[in-house]
C-alpha cells in the first residue's frame, strides 16, 4: 500500500486503501537529457489487465506452526492462528465482489505475507471513505485488512460484510488483527 498526502489549501490528508486502478510504473529519464514526448497508446480499462496471481498456489496448504492468520472467503471469516490453535475468530467480514479473477480488483486465494501495517485514519478514493489499521498482506492487488468504512472523524459509515469490496479484507474488529499482525507473518486466503 502506498500511501501519499492529498495537497489541499489548509491540511494535508493521508491516503490509503485500495487505488481504484492499479499503478502504473513510471520511469525518470536520465538527468541532462530531454524528456521524449508520451507515448500515444490507447487508455486499457483496470479490469483488462491480465495480472499474474502474487500468491503461493493454494495447493501448498496453510502454515502448521507459528502465527498467522486464516481467511475464510466463503464464510466470511477471519481466525487469527497458533499452529492448529483458533486464537480468535472475527465475523463476519467483508470480502471482494471478485474471488481469485486475477484482475486488480479481485481477493486471491493462497498463502501471502504481512508486508505493511498502518494504523492511522487515512482517505480511501474509490469509496470517497476513510479507513484504519491497516494491514497490508497482497502487494501485487494492494490487498489488505481494514476497519469498515467511515467517515473523516472515524464512525463506522458502512459496516457491509459478505462479497463486497474491491478486494481487501473489511472488519469491525481491525484493532484486534492489526494487534495480532506482525510484519512477515503468514496469510492463509482460501474458499
């Protein structure tokens, strides 16, 4: 996840979340040499982009041992792991309208890694919402866990769960797993 200040007159706003479209890559020319005119090439609509899936096939099976957490996209569950142990369980959740598509806007099946943590309230775009504790676990779909959506003072606006969002991980208990998160841990997504 990538987040960037929103320049405004009088505050500077974080941004977080899901970009509505994936990111492009750009590249800096090399210094003391003109910049070549952009390229004429036609817009590609974000669900047209055939992304290869980041995950590790699901075929591996979940971790054994150690801590980590168990998505459940078909029951709209969170477990937060200890080897064989339930720690916790936190449902129902939100999960994405897509399920393993590979489009940006798809959750993917399979074992990840924590790779971010963020717990501040930043802006979410394509839900013009705010969101919190942030636990970034898909890096190639800027997939993550996070709170329901809300507004800019924090109170919860949508609180949908089942096959709703872009991709990422909603739930009224994001304290509980932005807590239980470290970075390098593993994420079990599965049906």
């Amino acid at each position: 996840m990538t987040i960037e200040a929103l320049a405004s007159a009088t505050a500077e706003i974080p941004r977080g979340g899901k970009p509505a479209a994936p990111p492009t890559a750009t590249t800096e020319p090399p210094q003391n040499e003109p910049t070549p005119p952009p390229a004429q090439t036609p817009a590609i609509e974000p669900t047209a982009v055939a992304v290869e899936p980041t995950a590790t096939p699901q075929a591996l099976g979940p971790p054994t041992t150690g801590r980590w957490i168990d998505v459940d996209v078909s029951n709209f569950v969170v477990r937060l792991m200890d080897g064989a142990a339930i720690v916790e369980e936190i449902a129902p959740v939100g999960v994405g309208v897509q399920i393993d598509t590979g489009a940006y806007l798809s959750t993917q099946t399979g074992l990840f890694q924590v790779h971010t943590k963020d717990e501040r309230l930043v802006y979410d775009a394509p839900y013009d919402t705010y969101i919190s504790h942030w636990v970034g676990f898909d890096a190639q779909k800027d997939n993550g866990f996070h709170s329901f959506l809300k507004d800019a003072s924090g109170a919860v606006v949508d609180a949908s769960t089942g096959r709703v969002s872009n991709g990422c991980i909603r739930t009224g208990a994001p304290e509980r797993i932005f807590a239980f998160a470290e970075i390098g841990m593993p994420v079990w997504v599965h049906w």
